[in-house]
C-alpha cells in the first residue's frame, strides 16, 4: 500500500473537539492534520443548519476558555447561541489559530489499521488516501451520525426529504407547502415552531412526547454580556466545579419534599420562569427519586395543560413514559403555543405507527396523511455511531466494532484497552454528552495531551488503557447510573433509538467535576490505568 502521508497525529473531525486538540498539537510542535468529512469547520454547527436550530446552553457558557484573548474579543449577540453564530465563532477560532491548512475537508475516513511492525496507525480514506500516524483521535462527535428510519416506501416520496442533523446550506423554501415533520426530540421542537411561521400546513407526527422547557431566548444584553467576561476566571472555576459544567447551575441543597406543595411550586415557577434547565437543578433528589422527579414532571405536564388550548392536543403532548430530565431536556420558544395555530396538526402515532411513506405523504396503520415535503427530526446513532462507522482495526486484528458489539467499553471515554495510540474526545462513558460540551471538550483535549507528551518525553512507542481499570470504569459507570432515574428512559443515552443497537447507559453521570477530580488523581498516580511500552 502507498502511503501518501506521513504525521504524528491524525485527528478526525474539524467540531470544536478537533479544533482544540489540532492547536494543542501544533502548538507543542508534533506534525498533526485534521481530516473532516463536511466542507467547514463546525462539527454539529456545520451540519444542523435546520430552521431555529440553536444551542441550548447559554453562549457566554457555551465557548472556549482555553484563551482569555478569544473569550474577550469575542461578542455574542444572542443569549443561546443561533447555528450561524456559532458556526461563525468556529471559523473565527479556525482562522485566530491559523488552522485550516492543516484541515483535509470533504476527506471522509473509513478505516484505520494498527500496524504491528512499524506501531503506526495506517488511515484510510474513502478515495484511498492512506496516512500514517502514530496518535490517531477521533474527535468525531456524539451526535453526528443522523438516524433516518428505514419505513418502506421512501424512495417513492416525490416530494422533497430533509433530515434535521444533515440540513442542506441553502434553506427551503415552505411557503404554500404542506411539510410533514416526524420527531419531537431537540430538533423537532425546535423547528416545527419556525417551519410552522412559513409553511402552509405542518404535520407533526409524535410518537413519544417529550418535556420542554421554556428557553427564555433574548438579545444577550451587552452590559451582561461585558460583566461576564470581566469575571470570566470565577464562572468558569465555578462551571469546573458543578456538575453539568455551568455556572449557574451548582448543586442543590434541599430535597423536594423539604418544602410543603406550595413552596415547591414556587421554586419550579421561578424557575420556569428564569427558563433552560434550571428546574432541573432545584432539588437534589430530581432524577434519584421518581416521587420527587413525578412533582417537577406534573408541575410541566399542568403548564402544557394551560398553554395548549385543544385539551385533547394537550394530553397528547404530556409525557407520561419517562421521568423529567431522563431524556435531554428540551428548550424551547413558543414550541407548545405553535399546537394552537391553525396550521399545525399534532398527529398521534403512538398506536398507529407509520407503516410505509407513499409518493405523496405516508400512511399509518389506519389513515393516509399527504404532504409536500418530509422532514425527518428523528435524532442519531448517538455516541458509538460515528465512531463504529469507521473500521479501526488493532494488532491482534479485532475490530473496535466487534469488541463494542455489547455495547461500548472504554476507560474514561478517552482510551480503549487494546487499541494503542488511539484516542476519544467525549467518547461514551465520559460526561461530555451529559455537561457543557466545549468545558468537557478541552478537559478532554488536555488529558489526552498530557498522556501523548508524557509517552514522548518518555520515549515510548505504545500508550494504552489496562484491562482491569477499563472493567473498572464501566462497572462505575454502570453503578452511577443505576443510583439514578436515567435508565428508566427510553432514550438515545441508552442506545434505545437504533432498532438493534444492544442497551448500554453510555454517558458518565457522576458530573464533570467528579470526573475530573478523578482525572487529575490518575495524571498525580503516574497515569494509572494506562500502560506505557
Ligand atoms: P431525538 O431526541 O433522538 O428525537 C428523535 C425523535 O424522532 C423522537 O421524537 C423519536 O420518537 C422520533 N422518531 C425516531 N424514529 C422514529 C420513527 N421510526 N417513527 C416515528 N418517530 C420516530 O433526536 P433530536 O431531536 O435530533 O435530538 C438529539 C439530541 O441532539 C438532543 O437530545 C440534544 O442532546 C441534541 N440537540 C441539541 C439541540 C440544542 O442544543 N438545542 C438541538 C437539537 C438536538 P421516540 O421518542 O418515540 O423514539
């Protein structure tokens, strides 16, 4: 085999995960590329361009702190961050750090091989470029593998097919259009509201209602926008130390059933009110204990009640089948107010599933419902997706894949024992899906870092996770998720969208500030848990 390049580091996906680490990388002078299958940098923000997609952490949290330069020029206009701003704040990282020479774009990777002889990773392109490294990181995300159903019919669809996590650049146009949107996750929520402003009609086909929380979205006024940064170093070692890795959000002191009823009502309100996930965090027993977690549910379940006019569209949205917070909440703006609209039909679907999309529209098992165009909001192959969909192949000739077929196994979310030199960014049985993505991001970037200099500086050749201390790690994982209410979900955390996907609880959720204590404890033990050759 040719090889057509020669590099230290290979890092795959040009998100914010493989933006820091590349910087990180040439910064300390090893030879290291970024190989991207879209045409821009952004990760999740280059590709889900869908109508009101937007972040649902506040964007002054939202950010890099790794360079007090970046985070003081930087302005955010809005309070939650819109994709085209964010996408702009990652071309603007993109350019600040002079990366994109050394970003490979519309270069998708299929295979990477450990070879035994030389202890390189031989990484293969789609068009058959090869290149050899000797650190190999999948910087490929957790939610970048969309999930289309496989429902006969749709190659006879005559209208036109959008999937929320692949959304075309130039945007749609609905007007005088019926649209049919299927999925009521983050995505759905998000953009039934703003599909629903243009388009004639929209058709919402809802198997599984979900909990939604008021965003709250503004203009982000400069003076708060100005005071934050002033006192960057303290929200950002508060972030460090909460759990979900926002300020804002520190741990709870009381116990829903401290307070009577009324007081408890008052706290949720305040809370919705002030909007985002701050409910969540209002009682430490929430997702403990499915009392406590069924008074926060109803208080939600009573305000679609009084939102949603139709009462009979209003049960339908009330979730009853998983406690609040056990899937990723959504936010939203006006989500429950667009059912009262004259053009947006909720259609339940739980009984009747769709049995096949037909050349104009789809039927269920009682009923033909037509449309023009087709948007499929229904979510990804979340955290192994991306990683699975690449053939990684170690010495011994097993594939990653076959070793996860159980569901994956890993120590930390950064490393797989038996697969040397080969790294993860928020991969499963870390907190990333579960904190700030960008806080996690560069803890992870850091650590990963730390243990490549480490292995050069000691001139070693191989770096890998034991055995015992992975077993370890997921048996924690296990036990943390299982103290808590997660796991009565059924959700993308545990792997339950993907018709055969094996059930595994895969986030770590024993927050980031635990997880990094933990971290900095293995980098004070000399790495323990990894070996060095
Ligand atoms: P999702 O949460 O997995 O939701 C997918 C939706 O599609 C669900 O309502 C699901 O129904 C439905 N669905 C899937 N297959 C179906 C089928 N065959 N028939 C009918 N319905 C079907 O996906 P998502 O909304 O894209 O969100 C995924 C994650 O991405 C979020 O949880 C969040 O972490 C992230 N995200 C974040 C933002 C943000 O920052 N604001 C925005 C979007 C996404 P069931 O529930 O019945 O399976």
């Amino acid at each position: 085999m040719k090889i057509n390049k020669f590099l230290d580091t290979l890092i795959i996906g040009a998100g914010f995960a493989g933006m820091y680490c590349l910087h990180k990388q040439i910064s300390d002078g090893f030879i290291a590329e970024i190989y991207e299958q879209g045409g821009d940098v952004g990760g999740t923000w280059y590709w889900n361009r869908y109508p009101g997609a937007r972040c649902d952490i506040e964007s002054m949290d939202y950010s890099y702190s790794f360079s007090e330069e970046l985070q003081q020029e930087w302005n955010w206009k809005e309070k939650y961050g819109t994709q085209p701003e964010l996408l702009n704040y990652a071309k603007h990282v993109c350019e600040k750090f002079n990366l994109r020479q050394k970003i490979n774009f519309n270069k998708k990777i299929i295979k990477a091989v450990f070879n035994k002889k030389t202890e390189k990773w031989i990484v293969s392109s789609d068009d058959n470029i090869h290149i050899e490294c000797k650190y190999f990181i999948l910087a490929t995300g957790n939610l970048s593998t969309p999930n289309t159903p496989n429902i006969s019919g749709i190659n006879n669809f005559e209208g036109s097919i959008y999937h929320t996590g692949a959304w075309p650049k130039e945007m749609p146009k609905f007007e005088e259009r019926t649209v049919g949107v299927i999925g009521t996750g983050s995505s759905g929520v998000q953009s039934i509201p703003i599909i629903s402003e243009t388009a004639k009609n929209v058709l919402v086909f809802q198997r599984t209602p979900n909990f939604s929380l008021p965003a709250r979205h503004t203009k982000l006024p400069e003076d708060k926008r100005d005071n934050y940064k002033k006192n960057y170093t303290m929200y950002r070692t508060l972030a460090k130390n909460s759990s979900f890795g926002i300020a804002k959000y520190q741990p709870p002191t009381q116990s829903a059933f401290d307070v009577n009823e009324d007081e408890r009502n008052k706290i949720y309100q305040k809370a919705w009110e002030e909007g985002g996930q701050a409910m969540l965090f209002s009682f430490t027993d929430l997702l403990t204990d499915k009392r406590a977690n069924d008074t926060a549910a109803e208080f939600v379940r009573n305000k679609i009640r009084d939102i949603v006019s139709d009462k009979d569209v209003a049960d339908k949205l009330c979730p009853f089948d998983h406690p609040i917070g056990t899937k990723r909440l959504c936010l939203d703006s006006n989500y429950f107010q667009t059912y009262n609209k004259q053009n947006v039909s909720l259609i339940d679907i739980s009984k009747n599933p769709i049995s096949e999309i037909t050349k104009n529209g789809l039927l269920t098992n009682n009923t033909e419902y037509k449309f023009d165009d087709l948007v499929f909001a229904t979510g990804f192959d979340a955290m192994t997706g991306a990683v699975n969909a690449i053939d990684i192949i170690n010495d011994n000739e097993v594939s990653l894949k076959s070793k996860w077929a159980d569901g994956p196994k890993t120590y930390l979310g950064i490393m797989v024992s038996e697969f040397p030199n080969l790294f993860m960014i928020t991969g499963p049985q870390s907190p990333g899906v579960k904190s700030q993505m960008i806080l996690s991001i560069e803890q992870h970037v850091d650590f990963i870092h730390g243990l490549i200099l480490h292995n050069k500086n000691n001139n070693f050749r191989q770096v890998y996770a034991k055995s015992k201390n992975q077993d370890e790690w997921v048996n924690h994982n296990n036990d943390v998720a299982h103290s808590t209410l997660y796991p009565l979900a059924h959700s993308w955390y545990n792997g339950d969208n993907i018709i055969g996907k094996k059930r595994n609880f895969m986030p770590y959720v024993g927050g980031v500030a635990n997880y990094k204590k933990l971290c900095d404890e293995i980098i004070k033990n000399d790495y323990e848990g990894f070996e060095f050759t």
